[in-house]
C-alpha cells in the first residue's frame, strides 16, 4: 500500500494505491468517512487491477477546503480532476453509499469520462431517502432501535472524531440484513484506523446529504453502469436502484438478495466476482 496527496487544483487529495492494471477510482461513503470504511475487503481485486483508494474533499488525510465547496457536485468533478492529475486516461469508478451518489453524480455530469461506474448501494433522487424514518420507527430487534435511532439523530450534531465513531457503531445493526449479525465485530477490527470529519458529516446530515437528484437526467450518461443493491437495505432501497436502471441508457443491476447495505461484508466473495466481471467486461 502507498499513501500520498495529489494536487486536484484548490485542494489536494489523499490516495492510498494497491496492485496494478485497469485503474480503479473507489470512492467511500459517509459523508465524513475516508477510505478505511473498505478495510481489506476489495484487496483482492488487486490481482487484477490498480486500485485506488480516495479520500474524497476535506475527509480523511486530504487537504481541507472552505465548506462552500462541499456538494456531490463538487465531488464528482473532483473525481475527474483526480484523474487529471494522475495521468489516467482511461479509468473506472465504484462508489459506495454517500461515495455511489458521487460516482452517478460523476456519471451524469461528465458523461463518457469514466470507462465504466459502478453505483454500489446508491440512490438517484432524495426522495429515495424518504423511508429511512419508517425503517427506523420498526427497526427490530426493539431493543436495538432506541440506539440505533439515536445514531441518525446525532449524525447532524457530531462534533468530535470520538462521537463519529460512537454513532457509527451504534447504527451498524440498521445497515446488515441481520442486526445482529457477528460479522459487524470484524468488520470494525478490519476499518480501523479511520480518520472522520465531524463538520463534514453535519453538513450534509442537515441537508438531505447531499440532495442528490439526477434521476432525470441518467440518459445522459454513455457508459455502462453496474448497480450494485441490498436486497434488505434500509437506507438505499431496490426501487432506487431499479430507477436508476430504469434510466440509464446502459445499465445492469445486481442484487444482493442476502445482504443489507454493507453488500462487500455481507456477500464478499460475490460481490468481488461481480465487480471484476463487469469491469473485465464479462
């Protein structure tokens, strides 16, 4: 693994690389989370090709910037200026969660630049985020649900790294199929090492995170697309995802149909054979 900062025009951003090949532009979620939230998971896609690792505007080890430029547009032409810079003329992009808004967002704006996206667990229009209240108001177990409600509250409050990591672990139960399901231990022990950004997390819990809203405009993009969804995802649901391929003038849709919103952790070996297939184009 080798970390540095690449200069992007008003900021720099930090990357960690691993392996060689096809470039891989892997964009995290949160917001307010950096690359570590992938652990090792993706590793072994680096027997195939370069992946790297981005710690997206003001999060993690990159350079901080004014909050006026924090948006998902922001991001997404932050995802070509990367690229720029690190000479890559032909590359692809996965994103995760809050990262899947930004590489659609990428995907719409700037049409073609990326040789193939990958939307992993990632919705087109906020209004997709709408039910996440309703989840939380039934969550089971009951006895996780007070905690797990808590957590969403105080995403728009955090003011250290210490409550970041405080909320993050309470919600995990809301993102696995299973609430209860062990893999979560090791899935914290894997993604140690985060560095979180409070303000960066506020920010956008205040205000829809993100509003992204690109659900009319999918026709303009012109590579395929893979869309990765949960079967049992709480928070980026399958009819968001069954929009997006509804629009999209090439795209695929893989579900998950034991997995929640951590589809890398909870159905690992698939998720990797998916991934590679389609960027190898099979």
């Amino acid at each position: 693994m080798t970390g540095r900062h690449v200069p992007i025009g008003d900021t720099r951003l930090y990357v960690d690389e691993r392996g060689q090949g096809a470039p891989l532009l892997v964009l995290h979620g949160g917001p307010g989370l950096d690359h570590h939230m992938f652990g090792d998971y993706l590793d072994p896609l680096a027997e195939r090709l370069r992946l790297i690792f981005v710690d997206q505007r003001s999060q993690g080890r990159s350079d901080r910037t004014p909050a006026e430029t924090w948006s998902i547009g922001q991001m997404a032409a932050d995802v070509s200026a990367l690229a720029e810079a690190l000479g890559l003329e032909r590359f692809s992009v996965l994103g995760h969660s809050y990262g899947a808004f930004v590489a659609l967002q990428h995907a719409v704006d700037f049409p073609g630049e990326a040789r193939r996206t990958i939307v992993s667990c990632g919705i087109p229009s906020a209004r997709y985020l709408e039910h996440v209240d309703a989840h939380l108001a039934a969550f089971e177990p009951e006895a996780l649900r007070a905690q797990v409600k808590s957590s969403w509250e105080r995403e728009s409050s955090a003011q250290t790294e210490a409550e970041v990591a405080s909320l993050l672990h309470d919600q995990m139960p809301f993102h696995f199929a299973d609430p209860l399901d062990p893999r979560m231990i090791d899935y914290e022990r894997r993604t140690a090492g985060g560095i979180y950004a409070p303000d960066v997390l506020r920010h956008f819990a205040q205000q829809e995170y993100g509003a992204i809203e690109v659900e009319e405009r999918l026709g303009r993009v012109t590579q395929p697309v893979l869309v990765l969804a949960g079967g049992h995802d709480r928070v980026c649901s399958r009819p968001a995802a069954e929009a997006m391929l509804a629009g999209l003038a090439d795209g695929r849709l893989v579900v998950f149909d034991h997995s929640g919103h951590m589809t890398f952790v909870e159905e690992t070996e698939r998720y990797l054979e998916v991934v590679a297939a389609f960027l190898e184009g099979r």
